[in-house]
C-alpha cells in the first residue's frame, strides 16, 4: 500500500492522465462535429448539441470522481481543466475573428469552477474513518 509521501510522486502523472482523458473526451464527443445548424430564418447554432456537452460532462465525472476519491485532488481539478482547455482552444483556433479565444476562457473558468467544487465534496463524502 502506498503511503502518502509515495503518493506525491505520482501527482504530475495523474495530472497529465486526467488530462489525457479530458482531450479523448473531448474528441470522442465533440471533435467530430463541426458543422453548424442553419435554421430557416438564416441564423446559425452550435456545432454542439446538448446531449454531446452532457456526455462530455458524465464521461469525465467518472475519473475525477476517482481521483477526488483516491485523495489526488489536485489532479482532479487541474487535470481536466488543462486537458478541457487545450482541446478547446486546438478545436477553435481556426476562427478568423480571435473571439474563440473568449470561449476558450470560458471553457477554462467553467472547468475549474465545477472541478473545484465537486472534488473536495467527492473527497469528503468518500473519506474513510481511521
């Protein structure tokens, strides 16, 4: 069994998985699409739908749940927030008018925002009593 001290050393590894996990995520969901929807009076909306935002979200409860549980969660706010932010930004950056990097931000803010609450809870809520 680790002890907490050995646990330390596997901190940037768990911070570059849940990373890794968060970009796979976000290829698996919504890197795929990238038409939008024209409706007939001419205005546009998406790519995204909202069952692809869901499934993104749900998917990465699973392994942040783990981390926050399994006391890396530093990991499992940082993680993702990284891993979210990149994809975003590579998936974006083809906009001509610079504001993909607004959305990019947002998508940095609403991740660790929602991370760094919901892991300490997971944390708490999933603490063994010695």
């Amino acid at each position: 069994m680790p002890t907490e001290s050995s646990k330390h050393l596997h901190r940037p590894q768990a911070i570059l998985a849940l990373a890794a996990i968060a970009v796979a995520a976000w290829a698996a969901w919504l890197g795929w699409d990238q038409i939008r929807d024209t409706h007939p009076d001419g205005s546009t909306t998406g790519p995204y739908q909202p069952w692809q935002v869901i499934g993104l979200v749900l998917t990465l409860l699973v392994p942040v749940s783990w981390a926050a549980s399994h006391k890396y969660g530093a990991a499992a706010i940082i993680g993702p927030t990284v891993g979210l932010t990149v994809a975003a930004a590579y998936d974006w950056s083809d906009d001509a008018s610079g504001l993909f990097v607004i959305g990019v931000f947002m998508v940095m803010i609403g991740t660790l925002a929602v991370t760094g609450l919901l892991s300490p809870l997971i944390a708490f809520l999933t603490r063994t009593r010695d």
